[in-house]
C-alpha cells in the first residue's frame, strides 16, 4: 500500500489494545493514531484524527460501543468501523451492522482475519466471516425478502450483472444495484456469491 491505514481503537481491555497493536505493528501498511477505553471518547478522537477505520469493542463502560457506533456514524456518515467484540449472537451482530459498522469479528479471531477485515472495510466493503453471515441469514424471516428482490436474487444466481439485471426487469441500472445492496444487507452477507449461496440455502432460489 502506498499509505498507510489510521486507526482508531476503541476498547477497555488492555491486553485486548496490546494484541491489536502487536497485530498492526506486524502486518505493515497500518498504523494507529489514537485509542481510548472509553466509548464516549470515540467521536472526539474520530473527529481529532480522522482515522481510516476504527476497531470498536461493543462492551464498554457507560457508552457503549453500539453508542459510538451511531455517533460517530450520525457525524460522519462514510466512517469505516469494524466491530472486534465477545458478543457473537445474531442480535448484536445484526444490531452492530444496522448501527454502520462494516465489518465484525469475534475476539478469537485470527491476526490474517483482523489484518484481512481491516484492509476490505478500508475499501468501504463489509466483512464477515461466513459463521457470523449464516448467524445473520436466520433473521431474514424478519426482515423478509421483496418479491422484486426474489427476482433479482434469481437473476444474481443467473451470473447476470448489474446492467443485465436490470435490462432483464426493465428498470434503471441504478436501481437493479440499490436492490443488490438491499438484499445484502438482508442477507447479512459481504457480496453477491455468498448472497446466491446464502439465497439457495435458505430456499429463497432453487436452482434447475
């Protein structure tokens, strides 16, 4: 990389900082600019060094990281955050990512799955592991599929681009990505092969 990734840490465990400065410190092309223990700090040090992406605990001492998440995103809405958290139930990740973090990773998480989550939410892109993506599909039935984004998924399972996509159905190309986004986001899943395969999985697509 020609420039470095900034980072911001927001955790209350020491050691947990300790590891994620070991992991930074090895892997290159990063470095941190700030860290605090407390989420209420989040914002201010968002603000005062405007880091790349922010590592986020979720539980934290009075503010919590849910808390800084929606702060920080509600200022700077293009914020890249990646939750690094013991929580790992499909609320709180569902939560985590409806509140603006791009990415989630449990605590027991690999160095190469940290490094790795860092450098594609810095491209603006979500990461999730497929445990913590399968863990978000089972919340689909509450927050249901359209009968356009069926459509659509079929066509995504089709191999068919965005433009054929939308030449298919008769809309504008614009409009065939924003349903592709919606049915990630509601699928819980970082691109549109995990989408087609959480999508047959879960009966949405039955293949001939």
């Amino acid at each position: 990389m020609s420039e470095s990734i900034r980072i911001l840490i927001v955790e209350d465990q020491y050691f947990a900082r300790l590891a994620i400065h070991t992991i930074v410190d090895s892997y290159g092309g990063m470095s941190i600019v700030a860290e605090t223990d407390q989420g209420a700090q989040a914002l201010p040090l968002y603000e005062a060094h405007r880091p790349d992406v922010v590592i986020m605990d979720l539980r934290l001492p009075g503010f919590s990281g849910f808390d800084a998440i929606v702060a920080i995103r509600q200022a700077h809405p293009d914020a890249r955050i990646v939750v690094l958290s013991n929580y790992e139930g499909s609320e709180d990740v569902h939560r985590a990512i409806s509140s603006g973090a791009l990415g989630y990773l449990t605590k027991d998480a690999s160095a190469d799955e940290l490094s790795a989550a860092i450098q594609t939410v810095h491209r603006g892109r979500r990461y999730l592991p497929q445990a913590l993506s399968a863990l978000l599909a089972r919340r689909v039935e509450a927050d249901a599929l359209t009968s356009r984004e069926i459509e659509v998924l079929n066509l995504l399972a089709r191999g068919l681009a965005n433009k054929e996509i939308a030449a298919e159905l008769g809309i504008a190309e614009k409009t065939a990505r924003i349903h592709v986004s919606h049915i990630l986001d509601k699928l819980g899943v970082a691109d549109r092969t995990q989408a087609v395969l959480t999508a047959i999985q879960r009966g949405f697509v039955h293949l001939a």
